[in-house]
C-alpha cells in the first residue's frame, strides 16, 4: 500500500534522514511501494533468494569513475550512485579506504546474511549489487512499518549477525568492545533496507569487524535514544518509542556495554555537529528504559 503522494522509487538523494540527531530530516520517504511483502515479512525472515542476473560489464570498470551514475542517496561519509538496476557505486568523499569492510561484508554474505555482495573495489570506491526497497527510516516515516515491528527487524538483525563467527584474522585488539562475533556498531533504521529479495538487508558496514554483540546492541539503543533526547527533533517521540520496542525485542543484555558503547559513540568520527553532545543523555535514557522494562 503506497500513501497517496509517495513514488515508488529508491532513496532519493537528501529524503534519507538517516538517524542523525541535530539534523532536521527531510520527510519524503523514498520507495514506500517496495515495501509492500517486505514491511509485512515476518521481521528479519528473509525472503526467497531471485536469481542474480547475469552481468556484461566488469564491475571493476565502474572503479573511480568520474560520472558512474545518477547520485542514489547521499551519508554523512559517502555518496552512493546507481551504475545500473542491478549496481550500485558507493564512494567515501574523503580519501578513505573501503578494504577493511569489504571482507566483513564478504564474510557476512558468505554466512547467508543480507547484505549487499560487493563485486569490486579499490580506494574509497566500491561496487555493490543494488538493494531495491525504503529504508526502515523512510517506511517508519510512510507509516509503512509499526514502531514494534521495526524494533523487532532491528532485534533480529542483531541475533542474526551476532550468531556469524568473527573472520579469520579479524583483530582482536584486546579492549572491552573486541568479542567473537562479527559486529555493525552502526545498526539503525538509516541503514536497513527493507527488500523484496532478502527482507530486512543491512548497509552501511564502515564501522564493522569483531566485536561483543552486547556493545553492538547497546549502540543500537544509544543511537536511537540520541534521537529520542534531541528536543524538539521531527522523530524524537517516535524514536523514543522504538527504542522502548528495541529494548523489548532483544534478549541482549545492554547495561553492562553501555559504557563502551558510550565510549565508543563518543568517538566516532562520523558524528556529526551536535551528536556528540546528545550522547551523555542518550545513555541515560537507555538506563531509565531498561529499568522501565524490568530488564537487564
Ligand atoms: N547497496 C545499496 N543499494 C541501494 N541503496 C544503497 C546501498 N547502499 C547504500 N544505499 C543507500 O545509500 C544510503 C547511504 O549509504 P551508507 O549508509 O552506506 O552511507 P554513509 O555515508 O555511511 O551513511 P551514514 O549517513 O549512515 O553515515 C543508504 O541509507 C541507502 O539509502
Ligand atoms: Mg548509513
């Protein structure tokens, strides 16, 4: 069901809000018809695998290419232009290099987790298979998806990704975030699309590697409660409400990662102008939630 005024189409370059407390979001949610199935897909039960197409052109020959296609949407670290209906170029704005996520996502991919296989790379550049569908974010906006159901898409995101084991020779630099699993640490209804193919599938892998899943969880929380304590933000109530759902839907324990994932919100550098300043009440109100909820 698309709302009247809502094209069927991907994210639109400026329509995704991202999970970005300070910034004001626009509210145009991008491809609400691709959620049709999807929203209503059990949460985090993907759907049948489609055959992949076959491809003509060398992915690898879409690598730093001046013009490789209309901008598809835009983060606050890269742009993502869509090569074709199949491909999609995401592309750091800073010198940044992408190797270190690709054998994640490699990983991951390989493990059956919905993600977007990558099918080159090189420098700040990397080719993906294009995932078709809205964003959790612009569905929840459409109305598309309910607040539960979304807490319980990022919950099983989480379960499933956290049941995958840590590459081999991901580095364990021994601190309190390092763990045997594979994590995000930037799992937030930005960086869901919800799809036909896979079902709820996660972008956005820069910050992901071996990790506790508790402090990935925990993160979840800290960053939705970031937009919950930003007074006066388009989606503080709702995010509120989700966190409530989130902390509902997960088994994983978030008080004692807290800290961490505190410590390591604080420190990403991809926050941005007035982020940083929200955290401190962020993980109060996971603490007073938590307690609401007669957990942990
Ligand atoms: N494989 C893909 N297929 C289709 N769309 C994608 C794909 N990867 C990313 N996108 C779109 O591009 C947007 C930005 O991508 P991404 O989240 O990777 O960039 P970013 O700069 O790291 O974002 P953020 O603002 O979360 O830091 C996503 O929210 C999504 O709408
Ligand atoms: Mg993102």
């Amino acid at each position: 069901m698309t709302p009247a005024g809502l094209a069927p189409s991907d994210p639109t370059p400026g329509t995704d809000p991202g999970l970005v407390p300070g910034v004001t979001p626009g509210l145009e949610p991008g491809d609400a018809a691709g959620t049709e199935g999807a929203a209503d897909d059990v949460p985090g039960v993907p759907g049948a695998a489609l055959p992949h197409p076959r491809r003509t052109t060398d992915p690898a020959s879409y690598l730093h290419a001046e013009a490789p296609g209309p901008l598809l949407a835009e983060g606050t670290a890269a742009d993502v232009y869509a090569v074709d209906d199949e491909t999609v170029l995401r592309r750091y704005r800073t010198s940044r290099e992408s190797c270190s996520e690709v054998a994640v996502v490699g990983h991951v991919v390989d493990h059956g987790f919905p993600a977007p296989r990558v099918l080159a790379h090189g420098g700040a550049d990397i080719v993906m298979e294009r995932l078709h569908g809205p964003t959790l974010l612009q569905s929840l906006a459409a109305g598309e998806t309910t607040i539960p159901d979304a807490g319980r898409i990022l919950a099983s995101l989480h379960e499933r990704l956290h049941a995958i084991p840590a590459p081999p020779g991901a580095i364990d630099d021994g601190s309190a975030a390092a763990g045997p699993v594979v994590v995000h640490l930037d799992l937030h209804p930005g960086n869901v699309i919800l799809t036909e193919r896979y079902g709820p599938a996660l972008v956005d892998w820069s910050n992901a590697g071996a990790g506790s899943a508790a402090v990935d969880v925990a993160l979840t929380a800290l960053i939705l409660a970031e937009v919950a304590v930003d007074a006066g933000g388009v989606y503080s109530q709702a995010a509120r409400a989700l966190l409530a759902s989130f902390l509902t839907a997960t088994a994983v324990p978030v008080l004692d990662a807290l800290d961490e994932a505190t410590r390591f919100r604080t420190g990403d550098p991809a926050l941005v102008v007035g982020e940083r300043e929200l955290v401190p009440a962020a993980a109060q109100l996971v603490r007073e939630l938590v307690a609401v909820a007669g957990r942990d």
